[in-house]
C-alpha cells in the first residue's frame, strides 16, 4: 500500500492544484480497513472451519458476493436492503478523498478487530497436536529394516 500512494504521489507533481499528501493516502485507508477486514474474516474461518482451503473459499466467496450484490443495487432497488450488510458498500476508493466517512472506516476496523479476537480465542481453545504423533502410516514408504514393536507397528 505505501509503495502505491508514493507512486501516486509522485504522479501527482506535474498536476497543477496538486492534493496533499495526506489526501492522497485516505483512499488507502479506505483499502486498509477492507484488507483488515478479510484478513480477519480468513483467520476466523480457519479456526471455524476443518480445512484452510475451505476457509479461504468462504472468505473469497463473501467477496465475490459483496462485490456482485453491492454492484446490482444500482440497478436492482430490491437488492439495497441486503447490499447494506455487504462490506464492499462502506468501501469509499477515491470518494475518500473528499472527507473520509469516519464512521464506515471506525466500523469496518472495528469488525476487523471482533474477527481477530474471536479467532485468537478460538485459537486458544483448539486441540492442536504435536507434530510426530502417529503418522502417515503409508505402507509404499516403510522401510524394511525398521524393527517392529510389540503392537506390531513400526518403530
């Protein structure tokens, strides 16, 4: 994100009523808080979830979708109760620019911040196992001069 607005920025010198820098980096706020959100929605997931693959196919799919409902509301009226509870309609992009809506921004971290909180608390709370329990137990890969135990399992 920093590399993007100092690119702007840049840009921005041959303009002659140039904005400030400062005005140049809301919209990248805008886009922090989206990233945070996701982020944080993923993590959640990962706890919730069995798999991380599914996780991150939720967390990809609330994205899609947002971007689609909140996309048809300007076309479809019907669809601008639901697109209300869609993350991508507080996105502000270069809207932010003119007065970053403190309220959507403030909200949309603050999610953020409820998503991560209930992930570290279910992170806390999960049954993790050590690694070199048990195993693979692949027949293709087992050795011959391995001993075996008393159970008949290798050792």
């Amino acid at each position: 994100l920093a590399i993007s607005w100092l690119g702007l920025v840049m840009g921005t010198v041959w303009i002659s009523p140039a904005p400030g820098w400062g005005q140049m980096g809301l919209p990248f706020l805008s886009v922090l808080a989206m990233l945070l959100l996701f982020g944080a929605l993923a993590l959640l997931l990962s706890m919730l979830l069995p798999s991380r693959r599914l996780a991150a196919m939720t967390a990809g799919l609330v994205l899609v979708a947002g971007f689609f409902i909140t996309g048809l509301a300007h076309i479809i009226e019907d669809l601008e109760t639901v697109a209300k509870f869609s993350p991508l309609n507080y996105y502000q992009s270069g809207e932010a620019m003119n007065g970053l809506n403190q309220e959507w921004f403030w909200g949309l971290v603050a999610f953020a911040v409820l998503f991560a909180l209930l992930a570290w608390w279910r992170f806390l709370r999960r049954d993790i196992r050590v690694g070199g329990e048990g195993g693979w137990r692949l027949p293709s890969l087992s050795l011959p001069f391995r001993r075996r135990t008393e159970a008949g399992r290798e050792a």
